[in-house]
C-alpha cells in the first residue's frame, strides 16, 4: 500500500478523528477540502466499466473520452473522468491538468508525478471507458448517413460496409474524401470500383474526416 507523506497523513489523521463523531463515510474536512484516506477499503473503489475498444498504438485522448483513473490503496483519489471541453480533467488533489493528445500511457507518467508531493509511490492507471472524440461523417447517397465512431483503423470500403452500403443512385466513381490537416482541406478522390476490384486505393480514415457518395 502506498504511504502517504507526513503532511497529508496528518490531516488524514485529523479527519479520522472526527470520523469517532461524525459519520464514517464523511470524506471532507470542515474546511470543504478533500484529503486522502489510506485506511478506506478497495471496495470503494470505483466500479470498474468495460473498456473501451480501441487501437492503444495510435489514440490519443480527445474531448468528450471518458477516463477511468485508479490509484493503487487509493480510493479517494480514484475517479471517473470525462474530459471537457477546454482539454481537461480534474481530480482529488491535483485540480485540474490537460490531457488532450496525451496517450494513456504518457497520462499515467504524468500524474504519477503529480501525485508523488502526497502519496509515496503512487501507482496510477488509465483505461478509456468510452470514445466520443474520433469520428468520421459520411453523407449522400448511402443507406445510412451520419457520423461514425472511428475509436480503431477504418478504411472507406469498411465505412460505407457499416453505413449499409452505397444507395441505388450513387455516383460510384465520384465519391470523396474531404480531409482538414493544418487548417488547410484538402479533397481526395476515391474510386469505389478500383478500391473493391483491390486495383485502387482504399483510403484509411482519419478522425474528422468527412465522406461523400454524391
């Protein structure tokens, strides 16, 4: 179990103090401020959801991702997050911090180091319980238009094959791909006969991207 520094396990001792009159699931000081409580039991912990499926080699957080952090012995600094708008988290202690274009991996390093001021060895990991931040638009001639959750590789053959297929007016050899990188959009012709016939290129889809079957 993590040890917590002299400074936070003294307040932890003066809330367990209080905890002799006061009801044993209070978790704030009077003051309002959260302190960390290394005797509580793993389970309140919480509850662990299904993680999401998605490619660990190339996500990285976005807004809207729901985050699942634990923090080994450490309920109370344990907590489910989903990242605003403006890029970011907050969590017992640290307050807030960015997480945007982090990989999971890169998050974990960081709040570990947040967190060594106030519990000794701190172990933290990060699971992705929901993906709301990639996705990918297809609009025109399909059976199904709207947008698509992109949360692993996807190709525009493996899109339109979600969407039910391409609509009985679709102009098949006029298809694109509308892409913005750096600020700049760029159009991408795609040929569906040459991409299924494996004699054309079968575009992987990046989050943003927007496809159009005229």
């Amino acid at each position: 179990m993590a040890l917590l520094t002299p400074f936070v396990a003294s307040a932890v001792q003066v809330q367990q103090d209080k905890a002799t009159a006061t009801p044993a699931s209070a978790a704030t000081s009077s003051s309002g401020q959260g302190k960390v409580n290394p005797g509580s039991s793993e389970k309140n912990m919480p509850a662990p959801g299904p993680e999401a499926d998605y490619d660990k080699v190339t996500y990285r957080i976005g807004v809207e991702d729901s985050l699942q952090i634990s923090v080994w012995h450490e309920p109370e600094l344990s907590t489910v997050a989903q990242v605003r708008p403006d890029g970011r988290i907050t969590m017992p202690l640290i307050n807030e911090i960015q997480v945007v274009g982090l990989k999971t991996e890169e998050l974990q390093v960081l709040l570990t180091e947040k967190l060594k001021p106030y519990v000794n060895e701190p172990q933290v990991t990060v699971t992705v319980r929901e993906i709301r931040s990639r996705k990918v638009f297809l609009f025109g001639q399909v059976h199904k238009q709207g947008a698509f959750p992109l949360n692993s590789r996807k190709t525009v053959l493996e899109l339109l094959g979600e969407a039910g297929g391409l609509g009985p007016f679709a102009k098949t050899e006029a298809i694109y791909i509308m892409r913005t990188k750096d600020g700049k959009q760029t159009r991408l012709k795609f040929s569906y006969k040459k991409a299924l016939a494996g004699k054309g290129e079968n575009f992987e889809l990046e989050p943003g991207d927007t496809v159009v079957v005229p």
